[in-house]
C-alpha cells in the first residue's frame, strides 16, 4: 500500500474527554497531528493551563483548530452543555475519544461506597453519557467513530501488592463491555466504537505507583519498557480514520505484551 490517505484526518471534527493530560492529551495530540480539529474537556481546567498551551502550540504547528472546555463527564447536564458547545463550534463531530478518568486506591475490603461510585460515575456513566450524546449527532451522518479508553486492568485484575483500585478495575472492565454493546447497537448507522486496554504508562496518574512498584511491573511487561508518550497515537489515527473503517467492538492492548501471557 502506497497511498497512506486513509490514515488522514483533514476536516475532521473530534472531541477527547480527559484531554489534558496523560493518555488523553497524548491521544488529542495525535488527532492534531493527523489533521483534525479538535475540542478538549476536563473538570479543572484551571489546572492544565500549561497543558492546554502546549497542546495549542501543536495545533498552530498543524494548521488545525484547538477548543478547551471545562466539564465534569458523570453530569448529564454537563455532558450535553459541553457538545452542544462543540457543536456550536464546530457544526459537527466525527470522533469521539472518552479518556477521562480517575483512581481511588482503598483496600477491596474498606473501600467506601462513594469512593467506589464516584469512580464508576466518572469512568464508566461518564463514557456512556459522552458516547451516548456524541452518537446523537453522528446518526444524522451516518459516520462516527468512538474511541474508549480501558486498561489492560480490565482484562485481568491486580494482586493488592501491585495496585488496590478495585472500582478502577472495576470500571475499566465496564468499558470493554459497554464498547462491545454499543458497537452492536450503533453498527447500523456506520459508527464504529473500540476500545484501546494501555498498559503502564507514566501519567500523573500512575507516577506513585510505578516509583514504588516500577520494577515489578516492570518485569512484568515483555518488552521491557513502559508506555511512551508517543506510543498510543498511532492505535489513535487507526481508530479514528478510514483506515480501520470495518473495525468496530474490538479492544486493542497497548502493553508492551503484558496481556499476551494472560
């Protein structure tokens, strides 16, 4: 194959919940990169300022056009604020990655019931509500692609030694499911919806963790590394491009192999 056109993303319209940081701003980054336009949310945007600068600096380099709003994903009533602002913005939305997310680390056994539901809220509901309003408008079109973020976590769980984040686990596992559903229900109006499983990475998120537990993970993984930050963005403009247009309920594991053994 020579002509590499299918991997493009010229005109297109995306949103990445989470987009801020992490995996999520590696993923927005690289939708940028590929050519698309695209809106960034977070629930404390006061919070990335360097974040979302440096992000812009990326669309100007790209010619593309960077929005950033504040929303808080487990809120109906912000979910549907916020696309309706993207809308306004951008007439319509072709790509959807729902990336936001949070941990809460507790024993199984003494974890309280609103750590585990403000974790199931954020991760979960938030990527159904995010999904659910995004392939609203995509119907009309015939044409969407929705891009969830899992975890190899929700593959398989952890030994409490390595990480105790049972609603983590818990929801990441939700996705996967929720992914597979909703890939079903949508295939009819040509919405694709997957799912990427990350393995370790180093984000704001997993920077305690892997300076404590960093070289038992580390042996764990095949390829003897942890995620980069450039290593989801070539999975990202797969997904989200003609490229992988008859791919849709599939879960793809960016581990470094961790899962192959599993």
């Amino acid at each position: 194959m020579t002509d590499l056109s299918i991997f493009e993303l010229e005109g297109e319209k995306a949103v990445v919940t989470g987009g801020y940081t992490g995996i999520g701003r590696q993923m927005a980054e690289a939708l940028l990169e590929a050519g698309a336009d695209v809106a960034v949310c977070a629930r404390r945007i006061e919070r990335w300022k360097e974040s979302y600068d440096e992000l812009a600096r990326v669309a100007g380099n790209n010619h593309r056009i960077l929005r950033g709003f504040r929303c808080d994903v487990s809120s109906e009533k912000e979910v549907e604020a916020f696309f309706n602002s993207v809308l306004g913005y951008f007439g319509s939305i072709d790509v959807l990655v729902n990336a936001a997310g949070i941990a809460w680390s507790a024993p199984a056994l003494e974890m309280k019931l609103e750590d585990w539901e403000k974790v199931i809220r954020t991760n979960l509901t938030g990527t159904f509500l995010c999904s659910r309003t995004a392939a609203r408008s995509m119907i009309s079109r015939k044409k969407g692609s929705i891009i969830n973020v899992s975890s190899v976590l929700g593959l398989f769980g952890s030994s409490p030694e390595t990480l105790d984040a049972v609603g983590y686990t818990a929801s990441k596992a939700g996705i996967i499911g929720l992914t597979k559903d909703l890939a079903l229900k949508l295939a009819m109006y040509n919405i694709r919806v997957n799912a990427v499983a990350p393995g370790w990475f180093r984000t704001h998120m997993t920077d305690k963790l892997l300076e404590i537990n960093g070289n038992r993970l580390l042996s764990q993984i095949p390829m003897g590394r942890f995620g980069s930050k450039d290593d989801l963005k070539g999975v990202t403009v797969f997904l989200a491009s003609k490229a992988s247009s008859y791919i849709t309920g599939q879960v793809i594991c960016v581990d470094g192999g961790l899962s192959s053994g599993r």
